[in-house]
C-alpha cells in the first residue's frame, strides 16, 4: 500500500501519512515532582520505617557473593527455612541488608569453639 503526503508540510518533515496521530506534546512541566501511588507516610503500627542503609534490599546474587557461597546454597537453605530472613517480590527472594547482618552476627555466636 503506498502512503500519500497529506501536506507540503507533511513531505518535508517525513511525515507519511499519520496526521491523525499526535505526538506527545505535553505542556507539563519536566521538572515537576514525580506521580507517586505508594504511602510513604509511616502507619501508627510501622513508625520504624527508615530510608537508610541498613534497608536497602540484596538480590540473591549479591548475597551468595557478600557471604562467597553459591547461589544454590541460598535457595536449598530457604527451601529448608535456613539461612538468612528474606521477602519475596514476585519470583525473586530479596534479602534486608539489617536481616542479613542480624543473621551473620547471630551465625558467630553458633561457631563456639571448644
């Protein structure tokens, strides 16, 4: 099907025939805040929600990595409700960095020696 310039216009800038269809000429503003769905504001029963290191979330890859074991381990000991606490986010186990440091230091006090 051979398409047709509906315009001079319309030939010097390659537009070939979608005149009905409208670019997205936004007159917001870019540099305005950003459209949020998520509460950020701490329920009565979660005042404890803080924005910091201790909270940032691990994918299995970089925890196997932190404690230089294989990512399999990681699964068998969820598989087996072992290991560091973790989230599930769809597919993917997620680890609190605060959850794995507690599990480490908590693995220390395990490795008594005689």
């Amino acid at each position: 099907m051979r398409r047709t310039c509906r315009s001079p216009a319309d030939h010097s800038t390659g537009n070939t025939g979608n005149v009905g269809r409208s670019k997205n000429n936004s007159t917001k503003p870019l540099d305005r805040e950003p459209d949020s769905s998520v509460n950020v504001v701490p329920s009565p029963g979660n005042v404890r929600i803080q924005n910091s290191v201790a909270d940032r979330w691990f994918s299995t890859q970089e925890v196997s990595q932190r404690l230089q074991i294989p990512e399999k381990t990681l699964a068998n000991w969820a598989s087996l409700g072992k290991g560091p606490r973790f989230a599930r986010m769809g597919r993917y186990r997620r680890y609190r960095f605060s959850d794995l440091l507690a599990w480490e230091e908590a693995q220390i006090g395990l490795g008594k020696s005689a």
